[in-house]
C-alpha cells in the first residue's frame, strides 16, 4: 500500500496539499519527511503519539522520517533522542534527529529579511487559523509569534535543501505554517514539496488525549510509569477502542474492524490488548507483560479469546503475578504506632504535592 493510504484508513489525515502528486511521489520513491517537536516540555507525552506513529508508519513503508527539535538545547531532557527510539529506527541515517538552532542561530536578521521575509504577505498571513486565534485573545499576537511562521518556512525550506525533505507533517492548527514552507520552497528552490495535516484527537467524551486527574501522561518511564501507563489505556471509553488500536498500534486493520462489533467481557478484552500494545511500543515487550501482570493481580485477568486482536502478543494464558510493577508506598511501623497525621501520610503516599 502506499503510506498515504495507510495513513488514511488509520485515520491520521485530515488535510493534505496537492493530494495526486503526493501520491505520485510516495510510490515512485523513498521520501523524506519531517514533524517538528517541542522541546520545552518535561518530557514527549501522549499528545506526541500521533505524529510520533505517523513518523513510524513512514519509515515501515521505506521512507526517511526526520524529528525536527524546535529550537532548544536538549530534546525534552533527552538530547540523544532514546524515548523517539522506541518507535524510530535511527540506525545508519534511517531516521535523523536534528534541532533547527543549527541554523537559524547563524541567521543575520537584514539579510534574513530581504532574501526570506519578502517572499510572505501579511495580509495572507493574518488569515491563517492560527493567528486568526491569537488575534482574537485578550492576550493579543506578539511580534515573535508573528514571526513563527516565517521561520516555521525556514525550516522546511532548509531541510529540502540539505536533506532532500519533500513533505511536513503536524497538527491540523499548522496547516497555514506548512503551506506557507511549500509556498516557500517553490519560490526560492522552484522545488516541489508537500504537507500533510492530523486531526485534533480527543476522546469520545470531547477530553484531549493524554490528561488524567493526575496531569499528563508521558512517555517517560520516570514521570509516568509503565504501570500507570497501561493503566491510562486499558480506561479507554469504549467507543474509542478501535479508533485507538488504529492510531496508536500496529495491529492490521482488519483485525481491527472486527472490535466494533464487540461488547462486554470482550470488548474489555479488545482494551487489555490496546494496553498492552501501546505499553510495548512506548516502553518494551518486557515492561508490558510486567504492567499486564501486575494489573492482573490487582483486578483480576481480563481474559482476551484467541480470535480478538490475534496478532497481539498479549499473554493470553495464565497472567501470573507482578505485584512489584504495582505502584505503593512503604511505611516504618513504629512510625505507624506511633501516629501520623493524615495531611502527611498522604503526601508520604504521592497522593499530595505537599505536606504544608
């Protein structure tokens, strides 16, 4: 199948430039496409996955996937890329990890002026969506948000230039930032690029992916554990279990299309292994079987019949025992004897920020 297709029937895309041509491109060679990143937050979170799994269903279909950091020193408190490693292969240049300080750090503003900013209209500009937004807050469009989408442009621009990148990808609110890099491109490289948009995921209770009562749920083992993980994903509504297994597994959609015709005990069966597929992905088959095991020992085993999902590798005979994978808290107990005020057990326990 072409990637496009792929992407399409999972459900990833919803806009696309010149959709044929694209096309045409994807089958006749191996492309070079590009998502860029936020470094600025604490980790990559579930927020991320979408356009992370677009990266990887990329480069399961022959082409080059490159995660573009947006301008900071370190990836999110990894510079060398270990959590995208999970999903990417980046072994000899199958997947490049670059930050756009590398460039646009050495720009001279006059310059960058007269040879990149008169190519964009400001009256084209301030009809984007995502302007549209900020001008219409009481927070109002600052000049350096201004300028994001020139420099969003740059970015592409150099890309296509140094490493043959033909397509970007993003959030449906970049449509207008993407379309102004092939716009660019066209006019300074009289080359021809692509984009291609994700819709806004949220669940089917209209919440945005990857918040909890808790805060965001992060791909880092170390702020969200893969206990807590699996548990985030095993919670799904049920109306979202096979939109889920389509966008964040791997599993074959024709597997997938049987779910919506599953109710009860194995519909929960269908969300063991969207948990348990989304755990392995994000964190290794071995974090996965100890997230399934312990959650087994906690609710008991969701049994999951060999016709459901069979690809998973979900155990599917006895789940055995995990309780270390269960997250807990240990108290001396003298100090129990003792007497301990409820305010501090609870921040002792994790289930209070502080103990004032």
């Amino acid at each position: 199948m072409n990637v496009l297709d792929v992407l399409q029937e999972r459900g990833f895309i919803d806009q696309t430039t010149h959709q044929q041509e694209l096309r045409d491109c994807l089958d006749q060679e191996n492309v070079t496409c590009y998502i860029g990143f936020d470094p600025t937050a604490a980790s990559l979170h579930v927020g991320s996955l979408l356009p992370i799994m677009s990266l990887a269903h990329m480069q399961q279909q022959g082409h080059r996937p490159i995660a573009l950091i947006g301008g900071g020193t370190g990836m999110v408190g990894d510079p060398s890329g270990k959590k995208l490693s999970h999903f990417l292969d980046f072994a000899e240049d199958k997947a490049l990890l670059l930050n756009n300080v590398d460039w646009l750090a050495e720009l001279k503003y006059i310059p960058f002026l007269r040879d990149i900013g008169r190519h964009f209209s400001v009256n084209r500009m301030i009809r984007a969506e995502s302007y549209k937004i900020r001008l219409d807050s009481e927070e109002g469009l600052t000049f350096i948000e201004f300028n994001y989408m020139v420099l969003q442009a740059y970015d592409f621009l150099e890309l296509f230039k140094n490493y043959d990148c033909k397509i970007q990808m993003g959030g449906s609110d970049q449509w207008g930032n993407i379309v102004a890099g092939v716009e660019l491109i066209r006019r300074v490289q009289q080359g021809v690029a692509f984009g291609i948009t994700f819709p806004l995921i949220t669940t089917s209770s209209g919440e945005k992916m990857g918040k909890t009562a808790k805060g965001a749920v992060w791909l880092d083992a170390e702020q969200t554990s893969p206990y807590d993980y699996y548990q985030y994903w095993i919670n799904t509504d049920d109306r979202d279990v096979s939109r889920f297994l389509a966008l964040f597994t791997f599993l074959p959609m024709e597997e997938i299309r049987q779910i919506e015709r599953l109710s009860g005990a194995d519909l929960n069966g269908a969300k063991a292994v969207l948990a348990f597929e989304a755990t392995r992905i994000a964190h290794g088959s071995r974090e996965a079987v100890n997230a399934y095991r312990a959650a087994a020992s906690m609710f008991g085993t969701r049994k999951v019949p060999a016709n459901i999902l069979p690809t998973s590798t979900i155990p599917r005979g006895d789940s055995g025992s995990d309780d270390e994978a269960v997250p807990s808290s240990f108290l001396d107990v003298e100090t129990l004897k003792a007497g301990i005020p409820a305010f501090k057990l609870f921040h002792q326990a994790g289930l209070a920020n502080s103990a004032c």
